[in-house]
C-alpha cells in the first residue's frame, strides 16, 4: 500500500470519513465526516449605527451582562478585537503570548514502552507538518484574553494515515453559550436551529463535534469561561483612555492654537461688524487680514500646557493598570527615569516568567487532548492497535537555554556573584549587596558563618577588632565546650570540631590548644575512683592521622563513609559510599578531606552543622530542569559551588 501524501488508499478514506474515538461514543451527525469542514466560511460582518462614535461604559457593561446572563457573547467577543487597536494593549499582549506560541518545544515519551517512543516520533512530525503552528498556537493563547478560543482541525487522509491537514481559527464573536457554560457556533443567528441543537439548554445553534475542535478555554481570572479573561480586568482602564483621548484632542484644538478677539466701536454699522468677523476667520485659517484702522485685532497666548497634565497623568494611569493586569507588575516595560535593569530583570523572574509557564503548561495540556489524542486514536494501526501514553510536549524557554557560567570563568574571575546566583536559581543581590563582585573559590571553612544566612552579602573591607571578637554569649557557649571536655561528657576530637563550627574565626590551631589545655586540667574526683580520661593522645592522634589508600573515613556533615581511593601531595580521591552513586570518584583537596573527614576508628562525636548538604551532591553539577508540566522547577540541594573547594567528577567505572 503506498503512503504517498496524496495517495488515496481505499481503507484510509474509509478510516478518515468514519473516524471516531476507539472506545468512545459514536455521533451521526451530517455529515458524518471529519475530513470536511463544520464551521462555514467567515463572512465579513459590521457594527450596526453608531457604535464606537456613542460608545458608552453602559453600553459596555450591558454587552458583559447579557453575556454572563444569557451566553450572548457576540458584542462583548466583537469589543475585544476592537480593544486590541489600542497600541499599549496590543504591546502588551505581545510580551504575553509571543515568548510562548513563537519558542521552540520538546516532545517527549508520556511512557516506557517501545510505542510510546514510537508515538512520540510521530507527534513531533505530526506538529511539524503544520506550516503555520506560530499562528495556531497564537490563536489558540486569545483565550486568556478573551476567555475562550476555538480553532476547527482539518483532516485529512496521507496513504495510510488520518492526519491533520492544517486548522482554521475562528473569531471569537462567531460563538455563544449555553447554560452548561460551553460553546457553540452561533455565527450572528445564520446557525441557530442546526442538527444537534437542544433549546433546553440553550444550546440553540450547532454544537462542537468532538475531536473536530480544538477548545481552549484557560480560565486566567478565577470566574466562569465568559467572565474569565484578561481584557475584563482591563476593559474599564482601555474606555477611560479611549473617551480621554477625545476630549484631550478636543481640548487641544481650544487651548493649543492661538485666539484671535475682534474690537470695534461702538457705532460701528452691521456690514462692518461682518467684515471684521469675516477677517478672523481668514487670519485663523491663513493667517492674513485686511481692515479698517478703526478696528483692532487681539491675539491670546494658548494655554494648553496646564491642562495637558491631566490628561497624561489620566492615560498614564489607564496603560499601568493594563500592565498590571497582564504582565504583573509596570517594572518589567517601564523602569523610570532612575529605573534598575537588575530590579526589572527580578520582577520579570517572579512576574513574567512563571505565566508564561503556566500559559505555555495550559496550552499544551488543550492540544493534546483535543489534536494529539485523536491523532494516536485515528491511527491505532500504527501501535499494534493499542493507545499508547499522550506523549508530553513543553516548551524550551529563552532563559533555559541561555548558556551557564563554568568552573573555568569562576577560577580566572569572570564571573559575578549574581551571575552565579541566577545560574542557581537564587534571586540576586544586586550592586547594593556586593552582587556585582567577582566570584571566588574559598575554604569552606573559611568562609563566612555557616550559621549566617545563606543571602547575607559579602563584605570585602577588612574587619575590624570588635567585628572578629565574641560577645558575651559566644564566650559563655565556649566556655560550657571546654568544660565538658574536663568533665569527661565531650570528646576532646568532638570539641574542636565543634569549635571550628560554631565559631569560624577560630584558627584550627587555636581550638586544638585549648582543649589540649582543658584537657590538662584535673576533673572533678570520680565517685567510683575511676582515673580520669586522657584526652590530649586523642586529640594527637586525629592531628596524626593521614588518609591512606584503602581506608574509610566518615565525612563529619553528613556522616557518610568515605573509601579513599589515591591519595597525593595536594589532593585524596574517594567514593562515597553512602551517595546516590557508591561507584563515582570525588577528588577534594588534602587539607579540606582531613578537616572534614575523620578515620572511622577515631569515631568522632556527631559536630554541630547548621547547613550541609550529601558530599556527593556538593560537586554535582545541576540538572538540566524540564516544564513539562508548566509548574515550578524541582528543588535543588543546598549548595554554593563557587565558596566550595575546587571538585572534579570521573565517568563511572
């Protein structure tokens, strides 16, 4: 059998001209046919009177009354497209739907089998094919201004298949509801009574056949489908700047050009009266005047500029309300005259990007179920005669795909704090915090109190004494530390781990030489004449201590073993044996391992860690995130690879 594209099989156009779902209701309707068309040809249609020059806000809100109360959403439908001649609205409603209907998308397996791979591959060739697929989509994105949108699928036959030739959109003012808030085609009453209709519910013109229809209707305001769209929240902002702009011009034609004031004396005649209105009227239009000297002509300055205020400050507030509506905030398209970027690009990351996630997730979601799911149905012969998994289609957002900061611009300082926080995630800091300094590779023990939080800014000044010293609380914790080792409850390893953590500006040295002196001093008498423990060895032995191929040591944050694998000069590599995979290798510099890690025979007391993360997640590099859902990123682990020591991954044995 061929499969040419326009090769008419017998049994492919028996398939297309009787397609239904498998499993699912069977419709007659006339005809019976998916491959034609339902909704007649567009026809050109125009307001009735006088309109748009009386438009009125009760006019506007009898239109949205009538289509709440009774479906008639025709006029409010037909107030919508004219809505979008606003220059700022359409602005906005570009910065909307173009990141979403005009970016690229991924189409992948919805399940594990070999069809639902094989389903996936045809999905993707299946939204190739369509041409125009921009302007679908964009069409299908006027519901979360209007409300609803409807496009109708043309099906056609290709050899063996059932494929969909292309779409046609439909206007949104072409459709009405009935009382079970769904749409029908009503086409101005050239539809009314139509096979299928059912006046009991309203539905008085021809219903949607299934799978003949892709209905998207995203419910953006939290109201029924015909009150749910964008332009409700900004139909009253859009009519005050539309009746504002008339009187604004009719105010600049009084005020703006100047006024010319006729006298003459009082025994002037009739016939020289009209001669010097006559002269005002040719000085206003050509600005040349002929007149007896008797009379006299007086210009008056405008004085347009005063008023003119008012009507800016009126449309400047209309345009911010619409902004709001759509985009979530006015930082993102109009900063001001001492505007941010940073502070626009922030509220774009909390405004803007998570709708358009969310438009891009609910759209998706429409065309597989009313495009894609037909599409597997019509062509089952292709899967072995069983439906497989709707694949899952999402789209590649600009911001996904921009390239990341590596390791190698951290280590030659090309790279800002910011930039690294953004690469994580994280919201930046700004100029102000210290964002816009070059990121650096630290000890992480060295670097600020983990017990700070994770945002605080860095500071490059020096610090000062009364900045390093420990108040009255810091020494009293100190205090009850080391006796603790003299009473024999505290390890003497345990207490300087422990003082390393909780007080940073310690040197390790310094720890290990109080304790060393806690330790010498004579603890209290045992009751049971018990010798007192000798602590110091300890503390000798864990400064002793070197890590050796073969051996495992505990990692002190999270209390993972650690198989040594090489040990050199300048760095030990090791496995975790308790991390995600027991097989990779991690390299960690010498001195950070022997900070970090203890030699399972030392045994050390569980330190305090206020922030940590599993050893094998601190070098990992962070996963690729996919919206395949439109919702939220997955969380990541807590971890700042730029204030870690420098970490290196091998590929897996």
């Amino acid at each position: 059998m061929g499969a040419g594209r326009h090769h008419l099989s017998a049994r492919a156009r028996q398939r297309a001209l009787a397609a239904q779902p498998i499993g699912g209701p069977v419709v007659e309707l006339a005809p019976s046919s998916y491959a034609g068309r339902d909704a007649p040809p567009a026809t050109l249609t125009r307001w009735q009177g006088g309109q748009w020059g009386t438009l009125s806000w009760a006019d506007v809100v009898g239109w949205m009354q009538a289509a709440e109360a009774s479906g008639s959403t025709t006029d409010w439908a037909r107030l919508t497209r004219r809505m979008y001649q606003d220059g700022h609205l359409l602005a906005l409603r570009g910065t909307r739907v173009d990141p979403v209907a005009g970016a690229g998308y991924d189409v992948s397996p919805g399940g594990p089998t070999q069809a639902d791979a094989l389903a996936a591959q045809d999905v993707a060739g299946m939204l190739a094919s369509l041409s125009d697929l921009p302007t679908y989509l964009d069409a299908i994105l006027d519901a979360e201004f209007v409300g609803w949108s409807v496009l109708e699928i043309m099906w056609g036959v290709r050899g063996s298949w059932v494929w969909p030739e292309g779409m046609e959109i439909l206007e949104p003012h072409r459709f009405r509801f009935d009382r079970l808030i769904k749409p029908y085609l009503w086409d101005d009453g050239r539809l009314a009574n139509s096979p299928g209709a059912n006046p009991q519910i309203g539905l008085t013109g021809l219903p949607l056949r299934e799978n003949k229809f892709v209905v998207h209707m995203p419910r953006v305001i939290p109201d029924y489908t015909i009150a749910s769209g964008l332009l409700r929240a900004c139909v009253r902002y859009w009519w005050v700047k539309w009746t504002a702009a008339a009187y604004w011009l009719n105010g600049a034609e009084v005020a703006g050009n100047p006024r010319a004031i006729g006298k003459y004396p009082n025994e002037t005649a009739q016939p020289l009266r009209q001669e010097l209105f006559d002269n005002l009227s040719n000085l206003s239009a050509s600005g040349v005047a002929v007149m007896s000297k008797d009379m006299e002509i007086q210009l008056l300055n405008p004085s347009a500029q005063g008023s003119s205020s008012v009507w800016t400050a009126l449309e400047s507030w209309c345009d911010d309300g619409m902004t709001k509506a759509v985009l979530g905030s006015t930082l993102n398209t109009d900063i001001g005259a001492i505007g941010s970027r940073a502070a626009a690009e922030s509220q774009a990351s909390t405004t803007i990007h998570p709708r358009l996630k969310k438009s891009a997730s609910s759209m998706w979601a429409t065309v597989s179920r009313d495009l894609v799911r037909p599409f597997l149905e019509f062509n089952l012969w292709r899967y072995g005669g069983t439906m497989p998994a709707l694949p899952v289609i999402a789209t590649r957002f600009q911001e996904e795909l921009a390239p990341k900061p590596s390791d190698v611009l951290i280590d030659v300082g090309a790279v800002t704090v910011d930039e690294l926080r953004k690469r994580d995630g994280l919201p930046e800091w700004g100029a102000a915090r210290g964002g816009n300094a070059k990121a650096k590779r630290v000890d992480m023990f060295a670097a600020a109190p983990m017990a700070a939080p994770m945002d605080a800014p860095a500071t490059a000044a020096p610090e000062a004494v009364a900045d390093t010293a420990l108040n009255g609380a810091q020494i009293a914790s100190l205090i009850e530390l080391l006796a603790a080792v003299t009473a024999g409850t505290m390890a003497p390893a345990a207490a300087v781990v422990a003082i390393r953590k909780s007080f940073p500006t310690i040197a390790e040295a310094e720890a290990i030489q109080m304790v060393e002196a806690q330790s010498a001093l004579q603890p209290p008498t045992p009751t049971d004449g018990a010798a007192p423990t000798e602590a110091a060895p300890v503390i000798q032995a864990a400064r002793r201590a070197e890590p050796e191929s073969g051996q495992t040591w505990t990692d002190t944050e999270d209390g993972h073993r650690l198989e040594v694998v090489a040990v050199d000069d300048s760095a030990v590599w090791f496995r975790d044996l308790d991390g995600p995979n027991p097989r990779r290798q991690w390299r960690w510099a010498r001195k950070t391992f022997m900070e970090r890690a203890a030699p399972v025979e030392a045994a050390p007391a569980e330190p305090v860690v206020v922030a940590s993360a599993p050893a094998g997640q601190l070098a990992a590099a962070p996963s690729q995130t996919t919206y395949a859902s439109g919702g939220a990123p997955p969380e990541r682990p807590l971890r700042r690879p730029w204030e870690l020591v420098e970490s290196q991954t091998e590929a897996d044995s």
